[in-house]
C-alpha cells in the first residue's frame, strides 16, 4: 500500500469513527478531503447508476457491483455515520490492498 493510499486510509478511518483531532502527526480528515479521495478513486465504478443498473450487467464488473450494492457516490462525507457500513467496508478492501484495483 502506498503512503498516499494508507493516509487515505486513516482518513478514512478517523471519519467514520467521528475522530475530531489528528492522531499521529495527521489533521483530521475534512468532509471535503474524504468526498474528494471517493470521487478520486472510487466513484467512477462505485456509484448509484451503476449498481442500480436494470437488466443484465454489461460486463463482470457492472455484475458484481450490482450484487454488493456500493455505491459511493450518494455517500454524505458532512454525515459519515449514516454511511458507516458502506465505509467500513471500503476501509477493509483498502487496507486489505483489494482495493483500488492496479
């Protein structure tokens, strides 16, 4: 994992956990930072068209979003605990390296 992507881990982390003060030498996570780092890496295939798609998916991946139901997009970074089941599982494939994909 690299710097970056771990840092946007822990962002990610201390925003769910409604962590409101830097821990090891970090700032906090802004709403702004953490919609940002979802619209850089994860929307452009995490989002609510895609996953809500009617018929049959136009390839494998358009399949398997529409069975896991992530859609990203449509996440309130201003309000990270109504999405906080969505973000916990983001933060696992991140820190499991699963995610974003090469």
């Amino acid at each position: 994992m690299t710097m970056k992507m771990s840092r946007a881990v822990s962002a990610l982390v201390a925003v769910v956990a409604g962590t409101t003060g830097a821990s090891a030498g970090q700032a906090p996570a802004s709403p702004e930072s953490v919609r940002g780092l979802l619209d850089r890496y994860c929307v452009a295939c995490h989002n609510e068209r895609r996953v809500a798609g009617v018929g049959p998916g136009a390839s494998v991946l358009d399949a398997q979003l529409r069975a896991t139901g992530l859609a990203l997009d449509t996440v309130d970074a201003e309000r990270p605990s109504d999405a906080a089941d969505r973000l916990e599982r983001v933060i696992a494939r991140l820190g499991a390296g699963t995610m974003p994909p090469a």
